[in-house]
C-alpha cells in the first residue's frame, strides 16, 4: 500500500516519529491513522526497553508550585546534556512535576515501597474480605487484586497520567524514550504542601 506524504507528515506531527517510522506504521496499518499510532507506540517502547539498562547520568532537576500551596522537585535522567536540552525532554520533565503535585504519589516505583507497609496493606484487605464472606478459593486473588491496584495508586511510574486515559506514567516515559533514543530514569522526587 501506498501513503500519501500529507498523511506520514499528519502523523509525524501527532506522534513526532520520524519520517521513516511513521511511513512505515501507516503501511503496516493501511492508512488507519489510528492503528498507526498503536503500532508506534509498540515500536517506541521495544526500543525504550532496549535502552533500559544504558545509564542515565545526566539530567535536569524540573520543579513546579501550584498556588504557593504544593510544590514538587523531580530529578529525572538521562544519557547525554544535548538530549537535557531537547524541547521534549524539558517537557516531560515539567509534566512529570505537573503530575506529582496532582496525583500525589508516594513512591516512584514498587521497590521503593517498604515491605512493611505492604504487610500492613495486605493485612487489612485480607480483613475486608474475611469480613465480605466470599469463598476462600477466591480471597486470594481478591487481594492480590487489591493490593495491586493500591501499589499503582501511590507508585508514580504505575499511575495513570493525569492528561491522558489508560496511559501511565512509565508509557510516558518510554514513549519519549522511543522518540529521543536515550534511557530515561525517574530518580527521584518530593512534593510539599503547606500544613502537611
């Protein structure tokens, strides 16, 4: 199949793949821009996963203060000072910081998370579901459910972000992984709010 110019540079624009990537997604997917993104996305974060273990010692310490009531410091890394200097990775800094002081996470992944804390988490949905009286073969997945969904709500990486539907956090981050060819680290961040 063919595809007009008009549609790859539509596309370029939408995703900001290059010229040849984004000509080739179009091809794959028969012209459905749609599906085109999709397969983009799946390009970018094979290529983000590829990349996972170079090191990340440059970067740029993003902050934000909503209202002089909540402010977030984020450290996030990468490989090189010309990709800190990018348009895209300066702006996914300031969506990261943007993000924290609104979802208010408590971690930036689940490693982080202290065992105990999860002990205790795990201890109280297995009280909720004694309490519920559902079957024993199914308490344990129930929980496991539970304490899941909990560790993406106060993970950064895991959550939801707060601009886009059924895209997290870590897709973001891969995603501009895929399109600066760098690894790309969360390292670190605090949020603050007044008479917290």
């Amino acid at each position: 199949m063919t595809v007009s110019i008009q549609d790859i540079q539509k596309l370029r624009n939408m995703t900001g793949a290059g010229m040849m990537k984004a000509k080739e997604a179009l091809v794959q997917a028969d012209g459905d821009m749609d599906k085109a993104q999709e397969i983009l996305r799946a390009m970018g974060m094979a290529s983000a996963e590829k990349k996972s273990d170079r090191e990340a010692s440059a970067g740029l310490i993003g902050s934000y203060v909503h209202g002089g009531r909540i402010g977030v410091l984020v450290e996030v890394n990468c490989e090189t000072e010309f990709v800190v200097k990018t348009e895209d990775f300066q702006e996914l800094v300031e969506e990261i910081a943007l993000h924290i002081a609104a979802m208010n996470p408590k971690y930036v992944k689940r490693d982080e998370v202290p065992a105990e804390l999860v002990a205790k988490e795990t201890a109280f949905f297995e009280a909720e579901v004694a309490k519920s009286g559902k079957p024993a073969e199914h308490a344990t997945k129930i929980i496991e459910g539970k304490l899941d969904k909990w560790l993406a709500s106060i993970c950064l990486l895991e959550q939801e972000y707060y601009k886009e539907e059924k895209v997290t956090m870590n897709d973001l981050v891969k995603r501009t992984i895929g399109k600066l060819g760098e690894n790309i680290v969360v390292r670190r961040f605090e949020r603050l709010e007044l008479g917290q």
